[in-house]
C-alpha cells in the first residue's frame, strides 16, 4: 500500500524533516508511528498525501508514484486515502451531514451517490443521530468521528491520521481507537502517528519509531518505548 | 443534469456572496463608478464621431468652370467626376442659378439689387462617399480640360480628420485604463472572500477537489461582481442621459446638425459595458484565486 525508498525532505530554511526514510506497509496493515515532536511523523504524511513534494527518494502510495506526481493529479491521489488531524478540520457553518457531503461534493460525485454513502459513513462511526447538528454542538469525540466519516466517505484504501486523540480525553481517545480498529478490520490500511503511550502500548501493533527524521526502528508487535512494556515502566 | 449537484454549486455562490456582503458592496460600487466612467466616455467619444462625420460629409467639392469652356468641356467634367467611384453626386449650378442662391442668402442681409451683372462662374458641386478622398478627389478634378479653379474646406476636413484619430488613440488608452482599475479592485475583493475561506479550500484541496472546481464559485463570485456593478452603472448612465439629452440638443439647436443622427446606439454601447464588466470579475477573480492555489 506504501512504499518509501530513501526518502528525503529538506525545508528551503536548510532543515532537514525526513532522512533516507524507508518503509513498507502492506495492504491491510495498522501502524503507528511513534517519535518526539519535530521527529518527522507529520512530515512522513505529509508527502504520502502529497502535501509536500519531498526532496528525494521514491513513494509509492496504492500505485500511484507520487514523487513523480504532476500537480493536477494531486486530487486524484487524495481520492486514493483519508487523512484525520488533531484538529479535526470540520467546517463549522456546516452540519455533519454536510461536512461529510461535502467531500463527495467537490470530487464531483452524484447526488445519489451522495446520499447512499453519507448516512453509511456516519452510521459506520456511530453519528447517524447526529447528522444534523452542527460541528460547535459536538463534544470532541463526535467531531473526530465526524472527521473520521468524511475521510472515509470516499471509501478510501488507506486512511492517515496525524495525532487523530491529541485532543481527546483517555475515555474518548479509547473509543475513537476502537473505531479505527473496526475500519481496520474491515480491510483499510490504517497509519496513526501519535504521542499517545497507552494507547500504542495496549493495542499492540507494529510500531515504527522515529527520531530526527529517521526510521530507528520498526517493530511487529511494538511498545511506546523500545522494548519495554507499560508493566515494566511502571515497575522499573 | 444532476439538479443536487447544480444546487449545491449555486449555493456555494450564493453563500460566498452574501457572506461578505458589504465587500460585495463596495466592489459593486466601484465597478460602478469606473463603468459610468468608462460608458460616460464611450458614449462621448461616439457622439463626437458621429457629428464629426456630420460635418465632414457635408464637404464638397467645388469645381468652377472657366468662363471659356465650351459646352462639350462641362458635360466631360460632369460625365468624368460621376464615373469616379469615390463621388457619390454631382450637381450642377449654372451661372444663373449661381447667382439666384446667392441673393437668396444676402436677402435682408445686403441689398442685392445693386448687383446688376453676373460674376460668377458655372460651378459643379461634388459630394463624395468617404471625406478622406475629398483632398484626392479635388486633384483629379483640377486635372481636367475646362476647369479654372477648385475649391475645398482643405484645412478643416484635415483637421476634422486628425481629431477623429487623436480621439480614437486617446480612447483606447483611457479604456485600458478604466478596465485595468476595475479589474484590479475585483481581484482585491475576490482575494478577500478566498482568505475569509481558506479553510474550506484548504478541506477542499485534502479531500481531492481539482483546482477547477475549486476555482468555480469564486470566478462566479467575480462575474456576479462584474455585472452587478456595470448593471448598475448602466441605470444611472441611462437616468444621466435622459435629463442631459435633451437640454444639450436643445442648447445647441442653433447648430445644424442632424442630432437624431448624432445620438448613440444604447443597446450595443449597453451590452459592451456589461460584457465588460463580467468579463473583468471572471478573469480577475481567476488571478486572484489562482495565487491561493498555487500552495
């Protein structure tokens, strides 16, 4: 689903994001990406959504080359995935309905389509009852599930989610993961970059870790922290 | 056609556009301004060519026949210059009749019974089709057997031409400059509603719009602008010329001029102004939008 070869991003101010990423992620996988601020995990998606141009190197994202991407089939490639932020990004003169509507709207899609997928999406992360209140009216929680239904109302293969908790108490912040769980095992390919310890450490799975815009290390069934489960942090 | 899909777009305009409805305001306002502006001049400009072509189509060429010319001479003359394609008549006055106008426009004047013999010459009078050729037309008529002498308003169809060119040159430049005014005070309104929604563009370019599609409101947004504004000018141009109209025909009725001639064609000068105007909020706001894209 993802592919990095070597990649690099170095900022016009002579920073350097990413250095010689590289990274697989098969079609089906959830993977967190773990790492301090400033360690590069936004940046990493940020040239998967191909919000940045990186500065060298090979990406492969569900067949598309996108190092090689012309600028006008940028949209074409954000059609292939969903991303979520911390920030949610709702627009908050519109309703939930039309938020998620919304991104079906400006692809062009067919008002049928429209109104087929809509009601699934939000039913898919439990606002069905919601639809019609706007986003100020949401606790937190629902505003991400609202994200989250507009990122997948496209039926997106892989969904990218920059801190999508960052916001979010323990409680809330454990729902939303089990909802990305669920999306998961419905067959999308899922990548979380998080702060978020508990989380990484109680769901156990692949974690990649990195540091200064390096992949340091890359784990099957990882920890927060390398090697170490929350148990023994408690107890060392 | 997907009526959701136009609804949806034609909501998207309409919200924009009441959104921020006291910049639309001002942006119609000014459009306005520069379009009366513009229509003002146009309409000037127009007027005068039209009298100016008046007054140069009332030349003519005056041909006098030599006072030895025989008979055979004036018709050649006569037959000669109605050959020409540039001459659209040709009169003649004899002598007699020469001297019957004259009297009748010195009548009350001067007292013309004291003239008791007849000076003047037979003369042909020649209208042309173009003032242009008068001064060409005058040479080739000096040019044939029986002809004493030919008269034409030399310097004044010159002049009259030369201004009818300054004028042409001149508009062309205030016209730029007018449509480049209204356009850039578009584009500034238009960059002002992209910013108030630089968040929903920014949603809009993530969830995988195309930079045209995004474009779209907006550019309708400018067009809207752009007719709006020289609607508006054209209402107030209208109310102008209706009480200015008639207190300058009749303010200059001592001239002789046919001035139903001299009036101006609204509906094709109207139509001009509002293709103007929609065309200068399209393409300003396409600019304008453009430079948020570009991200």
């Amino acid at each position: 689903m993802i592919s990095l070869r070597n990649v690099a991003l170095a900022y016009p101010n002579g920073t350097r994001a990413l250095d010689n990423v590289s990274l697989e992620i098969g079609k089906g996988e959830f993977v967190f990406l773990v790492g301090h601020s400033g360690t590069g995990k936004t940046s990493l998606l940020r040239i998967l959504y191909r919000e940045i141009a990186a500065s060298g190197g090979e990406i492969t994202v569900d067949g598309i080359r996108v190092d090689r991407l012309r600028r006008s089939r940028v949209p074409a490639l954000r059609r292939h995935l969903g991303v979520v932020f911390q920030d949610f990004k709702l627009l908050s003169d519109k309703t939930v309905w039309e938020n998620v509507a919304f991104a079906m709207q400006v692809t062009g899609a067919h008002t049928r389509d429209i109104t087929r997928q809509v009601p699934r999406a939000l039913d898919l992360v439990g606002l069905g009852h919601k639809a019609r209140m706007y986003p100020g009216e949401l606790s937190g929680g629902e505003q991400q599930r609202a994200a989250i239904a507009r990122a997948l109302v496209n039926n997106p293969k892989l969904l990218l989610c920059d801190e999508p908790t960052g916001n979010l108490d323990p409680t809330t912040t454990t729902e939303i993961m089990e909802l990305l769980l669920r999306i998961n095992l419905k067959g999308t390919t899922i990548v979380v970059a998080t702060h978020n310890q508990a989380v990484v450490d109680r769901m156990r799975r692949r974690v990649v870790r990195m540091e200064d815009g390096r992949v340091v290390t890359d784990e099957e069934r990882g920890y927060y922290y390398l090697g170490l489960g929350q148990d023994q942090i408690l107890s060392g | 056609m997907d009526w959701g899909k136009t609804k949806f777009f034609l909501g998207e305009v309409f919200r924009n556009f009441t959104r921020n409805a006291a910049m639309q305001a001002t942006a119609i306002g000014t459009v306005a301004v520069t379009i009366v502006l513009l229509g003002a001049f146009l309409f000037v400009r127009s007027m005068l060519a039209g009298i100016g072509t008046q007054v140069v189509s009332q030349f003519e060429v005056a041909v006098y026949v030599a006072p030895d010319a025989t008979q055979k001479q004036i018709d050649a003359i006569q037959t000669s210059m109605r050959a020409d394609p540039r001459v659209q008549s040709v009169t003649f006055v004899s002598k007699k009749d020469g001297l019957a106008a004259l009297r009748a426009q010195l009548k009350g004047v001067v007292d013309a019974s004291i003239v008791t013999s007849n000076p003047l010459p037979d003369k042909i009078r020649i209208k042309v089709k173009d003032p242009t050729t008068v001064p060409a037309v005058a040479a080739s008529a000096r040019r044939l057997a029986g002809v004493q002498n030919v008269v034409f308003a030399q310097t004044l169809v010159k002049q009259m031409l030369q201004i009818g060119s300054v004028l042409r040159a001149v508009g062309i430049g205030v016209i730029v400059v007018f449509v480049l005014v209204a356009g850039i005070i578009i584009s500034n309104t238009i960059r002002l509603t992209v910013f108030a929604r630089r968040r929903e563009i920014a949603i809009m370019q993530l969830v995988g719009a195309t930079n045209t599609y995004i474009r779209m409101p907006f550019i309708c947004e400018g067009l809207l602008d752009g007719l709006l504004g020289s609607a508006l000018a054209l209402a107030i141009l209208a109310i102008a010329k209706g009480a200015l109209w008639p207190r300058l025909v009749s303010g200059l009725s001592a001239v002789s001029l046919d001035w139903k001639a001299a009036n101006v064609d609204g509906t094709a000068l109207a139509l001009e102004l509002l293709l103007v105007g929609a065309l200068v909020g399209a393409i300003a706001s396409w600019i304008s939008v453009g430079r948020y894209l570009r991200t």
